[in-house]
C-alpha cells in the first residue's frame, strides 16, 4: 500500500508541473541542466579555509584531509598551505611526518608551504631539518619572506648555531628585510644564546625601531652571558630622555636576577620601587624573584617581608624563600618554615627538598638531613634527585663522612653521577684535607672528560695543606703543558648605586691609591688586634712573610677596603664573589668586623658569611 501512495504522489506532482506555463517549465528544466556545486568539487575552497583553521584536534585535521584528497580543492595552493600552516602550530612527531608526505605532493610548493614546514621543524626534535628546508627553499627559486627568516631563526636558536645565525643576518640584509624589528629581535636572541653579545649589540644597534622586547632580549643577553653590571646600566639609559622606553614586568625580572648575581641590593631596592610604582607588584613571578634578589643579596629580613606580604603562597614561594634562609646560614629557620609550609597544606616539591637539604647541609643537621633524604618517596612521593644527592654528599662531606659520602656516590641508582656531584665530594675534601680521597675523585672527573681548572685548583690547595709542595711543582706543570688556565677571582660591591669589580692585585680602579692606602691602614689595625694572615691558604711554597703579602690583595680584601673607603661608619658592607672565599680572606673580614664594628656580608660561590663583632654566621662550619 505505501509504494502505491508513493506512485500516485509522484504522478500528481508530475501533473501539477506539466500544467504551469510553457515558459516557467523550460526555465526550471534549464536550471536542473546547469551543474551545480559539487560535494568534491574546487568550490570548496573558500568555505574550507576558514573550516582548516577552526580545528582544534590532529584528528580533525586528518579527517578534514581526507575530505581535501578526495575534492579538487586538494589542487587550490591556497587550501593545502592553510592546511599545512594550521597543523604547523604545535604538530606531534607523528604528524609531522603525515605533514611531510602531504608538503611532498605537492608539485610546485611557494613561500607559505615551505614556510609552515619550516615552523614544524623548528618546534620539532629535528631542528636542523629547517634548515635544509630553507636551503631548499632558495634553491628552488622561492623568496623567503620575514616569516621564513623568523621560523628558520627559532630553529637556530634552539641549535645554539652562531655560524647559521650569521649566514641568515646576511640574507636578511641582501634581502632588504632589516626595518624588520621583530626579526632582528629574533636574531639578537640567536646571538644572545650563543653567547655573542656583541653581535647583539651590533644588531640592536642596526634596528631603526627598539621596542621593549628588544631592550630586553639585549639585558637577557648581558645577564646570562657574564655582564649583569652592563645589564644594570640599561635600565637607566632606556628610560633616559634619548629613547624614553619603559621596562615592564619582563624587564623587571631580569633585572632583579642581574641585581640578585652581583649582591647590588640598592638597585634591588630601586627596582622593587619600581615595581610597587608601575603595580606589578601582584605578578607572583616578580614575588618570588623579589624574595630571591633579597635573599642573594643577604637582606634576609627583606625576603622575608615580601614573602609575608605574598597573598597566595604557592610551593614556588615557599620554596625561594626556605632556599634564601639556607644559604644565608639560617637552617634552623628554614627547617621551621618547611613545617609551616606543611601546615598550611602545600605539597613540596623537588625545589623545596633540595632548599631544606641544602639548610641541613649549610648548618651541620645531619641527622635531620639525612632522616628527610630517607623520608623523600615514602612521606613526599619524589625520588631524589641528582640535586637532593649532591646535597647529601655534601652533608656528609662538611662532617667528614667522606667514606660513606663516597659510597652513597657509587651506588647511587636510577642515573650516574655527574661531575657535580664529584665535585660536591671533591670540595669536602679540600675542607678536610684529604688528599688521597682527592685524587681518586679527580679520575672520575677525568673519566667523565669534565675535568676543569678549578678542580686541580682544590687538589693543589690539598696538597699545599699536606706541605707536599713536590706534588704541587707537578700538578702546577701538567696544567701548564695542557694549557689549563684557572678562573681568576673577581668580587663586587655596590657603592653610590654603582657596582665595582676588582681582582686580586688590581691596577684599574679610578681610586686604587686611596684602597691600598685604606687596606695598609687596616692591616695595621688588624695587626693591633692580634689578626694574624692563614697562609695556609697560600698555593706558593715561600717564606711566611712572602705569602702573607700574596694574600693580602685578595679581591674580597681590596673590596672590603673599598667599603670601609666609600661608606659612612657603621654602614653594612656587602660584598659577592665568584669563588668560594679562602680562609684568610674569611678571618680578615672576621677580624674588620670586630675592629671597625662594621656587618660585613660576603657571598661566595656556595653561601653567604654574615660577620658581626668578629664572629660568623657560619660558626666556621663551611
């Protein structure tokens, strides 16, 4: 029954047609004659663009590929370089190698084709295939455009490929795309991780427009690259009347890591102003790094007055701040701020492990560290770490477990010891002056081909200690044949909100007359005092009064000088050096603090020594 009512449906349609005018019907027969638009027809095209971009999975995109192969649209350029471009923005290993295949069938590819493949190389585990995609690119005819030089620049970077990053300034320049200041930006950041920081300079140099992202891609370059005293002069030439820029939150954090390296708290202070001033202050990235900045530079009341103000405390702050109280000697502080951390129900994380580890190891809490290294898996769900390790070792160390601190290295599991931690165990040894045990973990540096001068510095210092000055004549000609050049020490000080650099016996300081006057002044003070120099910390096998003149223009002493020089009486003086600080060095700024009642705060490379009426906050356990 319903076929027939089908049937007789369509012969009543029929009839109700073939009644209308002649006219009307043969322009309808007209229209059913005229080829409509095809499901799999080029006239997709520019409906599916805009369909391409609003993907949001691989799977979509995939899908809508075949949907692409399967219409003509799959020949439109302008389709297939969309589709290429969307999947560009973050593509997985796999896809990436789906996206070179379809890049591939392509027959004659142009600058957006090559452009979203290079992009995808550059994100990818395979950077250097951006590259040869460019080379192909030229060779090929294909003008790059600022895109291409962007994407293929980003592939440098992550190389850290000085020579590429070069070859591509010139292209850029032949190619007349220099107004380009995002692309020189780019390629300042090339230079930047290179290390090259003239070439940045010369660069930022070159730009016609600066903007602040410029400015600071050149202060990110200074401060990882040794030259946070330069990075500090930007901030007051870019906001000077020639360029009148001013920093943001991006600046102000890369400043406050600068400030923190050199010790140059009064800038810290200008720059949390700043901050307070411009209301960044609620940037919880510029907190943590104001708590930091404070910490390093031995203003502990300071860090933690900005953590106490901090209204959310996540473990990122409670972190930077238990980390600030441990290296400025404060354990036992730091031990009570974990347990408050723990109240308050924030989970710890390896960062703030490894801060109070560190707390422990600074003060001598070894049952405490030792108990929470055992604790970690168990009460915290972390594994320990190469960073938790190295702390252990070096709890051990300072209390002279070296025996059992090199065992913990050896059958350390689930991964190999770094030169790090040798190095942790090596320094333990110097303190102890153990110089066979020295010896042994040298070979393991050696072994690991990450053996640098300053590890033969320590083993020459252990045997100086043992008297064995044929050893020292020995370790002194091997570093010498192999062309081992040891770091020079360098200490800073802030005065007049500039910071000063000096180096043992340095010539170079405008007022060097008035410091060694003030440092003979005040070794003839010291002497009244019963200072006497420790030339055991002197490598040179000489008489005592010769080596006693050795140590007396170490760069920490000619620092402290220049503060005694330069500060008004009662004024803290604050000094950071790149070495750890020897130990007549440590009794010097001992003995000043007693005589010139001054708070002297000297950071070296692994803590902070707080001198106050001839004592330490060390206790003399570092």
């Amino acid at each position: 029954m319903l076929l027939v009512r089908i049937r007789n449906l369509r012969s009543l349609c029929g009839r109700q047609f073939s009644d209308q005018p002649e006219q009307q019907q043969k322009q309808r027969q007209k229209q059913r004659r005229k080829p409509r638009p095809s499901a799999t027809g080029a006239s997709e095209g520019p409906w599916m663009i805009p369909l391409i971009k609003s993907c949001s999975s691989e799977a979509q995109l995939r899908q809508l590929h075949a949907r692409i192969l399967l219409s003509a649209a799959g020949r439109d350029p302008a389709v297939t370089a969309a589709f290429l471009s969307r999947a560009a923005v973050k593509p997985s290993e796999n896809l990436l190698g789906y996206l070179r295949l379809v890049f591939e069938g392509i027959p004659r590819p142009y600058t957006p084709h090559f452009n979203a493949m290079i992009r995808s190389y550059s994100q990818s585990s395979s950077p250097e295939e951006a590259f040869s995609l460019f080379r192909d690119m030229r060779r090929r005819g294909v003008r790059a455009n600022p895109a291409s030089f962007s994407f293929v620049l980003k592939a440098c970077n992550r190389l850290r490929h000085l020579a590429g990053g070069k070859q591509l300034h010139g292209a850029i320049v032949r190619n007349g795309h220099q107004p380009d200041s995002l692309l020189l930006t780019s390629l300042m950041d090339v230079y930047a991780s290179c290390g090259s920081t003239l070439d940045a300079e010369l660069t930022f140099d070159e730009m016609t427009h600066r903007d602040v992202v410029a400015w600071n891609v050149l202060i990110s370059c200074y401060a990882h690259n040794g030259r946070s005293k330069d990075a500090l002069l930007l901030f007051d030439l870019m906001q000077g009347p020639r360029y009148a820029m001013e920093p943001d939150e991006v600046t102000c954090l890369l400043l406050l890591q600068a400030c923190a390296h050199l010790g140059a708290l009064q800038l810290g202070e200008r720059l949390h102003g700043y901050i307070e001033e411009r209301g960044y202050g609620g940037a919880a990235r510029l907190r943590h790094s104001l708590v930091a900045m404070y910490s390093k530079c031995g203003s502990v009341e300071k860090a933690l007055a900005v953590f106490r103000e901090t209204p959310e405390k996540n473990v990122v702050a409670w972190s930077a701040i238990i980390s600030g109280l441990a290296m400025n000697g404060r354990g036992r502080d730091a031990l009570e701020m974990f347990s408050e951390m723990q109240r308050d129900g924030v989970a710890a994380d390896e960062q703030t492990l490894t801060g109070v580890l560190s707390a422990c190891s600074h003060c001598g809490l070894v049952d405490e560290g030792l108990r929470l290294f055992r604790s970690m898996e168990e009460e915290h769900g972390l594994t320990p770490n190469l960073h938790h390790y190295g702390c252990v070792v070096d709890l051990m160390g300072r209390a002279g477990m070296l025996d059992r601190a090199y065992g913990l290295i050896v059958k350390s599991t689930g991964f190999k010891p770094d030169a790090t931690l040798w190095r942790t165990l090596l320094g333990a040894c110097r303190i102890h002056r153990h110089a066979q045990l020295g010896e042994r973990v040298v070979l393991h540096l050696v072994e690991l081909k990450a053996q640098e001068a300053g590890d033969l510095v320590l083993l020459l210092n252990m045997y100086a200690d043992a008297g064995d000055w044929e050893k020292v004549a020995e370790l002194r000609r091997l570093m010498k044949d192999r062309g081992i050049q040891t770091q020079p020490g360098c200490s800073t000080i802030e005065s007049g909100g500039k910071v000063h650099e000096f180096v043992a016996d340095d010539g170079d300081h405008p007022r060097k007359e008035e410091i060694y006057q003030t440092l003979e002044e005040i070794g003839k003070q010291l002497k009244m005092a019963g200072y006497m120099p420790t030339v055991v910390a002197e490598l040179h096998q000489s008489g005592e009064e010769e080596k006693a003149v050795a140590l007396s223009f170490h760069s920490e002493k000619l620092a402290i000088s220049f503060g005694v020089l330069s500060t008004p009486p009662g004024a803290t003086i604050r000094v950071a050096k790149n070495l750890r600080t020897c130990a007549d060095c440590h009794a010097f700024a001992m003995a000043v603090s007693a005589v010139y009642n001054r708070k002297i705060i000297i950071r070296d490379r692994s803590r902070f020594h707080h001198f106050r009426e001839g004592r330490c906050s060390c206790n003399d356990y570092w």
